[in-house]
C-alpha cells in the first residue's frame, strides 16, 4: 500500500475496507470489484482514465 493510499483512507475511516484502484499496479489476473460506479455515485463521468503508473511516486508502506 502507498502512504497517498494509506492517508486517504483513513482520512474517510475506510483503512482495511477498501482499497483506491489508482493507487494498485494491475499485474498478472485480477479480479477487481469496484465499489463506487457512475450510476451508484450519482456522478455524470467516471472521471479521467488512471494514469499507466501509481503517481505521486509511491512510497510504500506496511499497512
């Protein structure tokens, strides 16, 4: 887990309950459940496409 991931989910107590897709490499098969979508968020866009690599620069951390 990256320090930028760690900080924002415990900013909204959601550490050890979810995990920001942004911030994980996608490596290999996966299985991914997203937990916010469009329709569920009531947002109009998904928003920007992740950018290829973790940014800021991660800085790993135990969780």
């Amino acid at each position: 887990m990256t320090e930028a991931e760690r900080e924002r989910l415990t900013e909204r107590e959601l550490l050890g309950q979810a995990r920001l897709s942004c911030q994980i490499p996608c490596e290999g098969e996966m299985a991914v459940k997203p937990l916010m979508t469009v329709s569920s968020s009531g947002t109009d866009s998904p928003g920007e496409r992740p950018a290829d690599q973790i940014t800021p620069e991660p800085r790993w951390t135990d969780l």
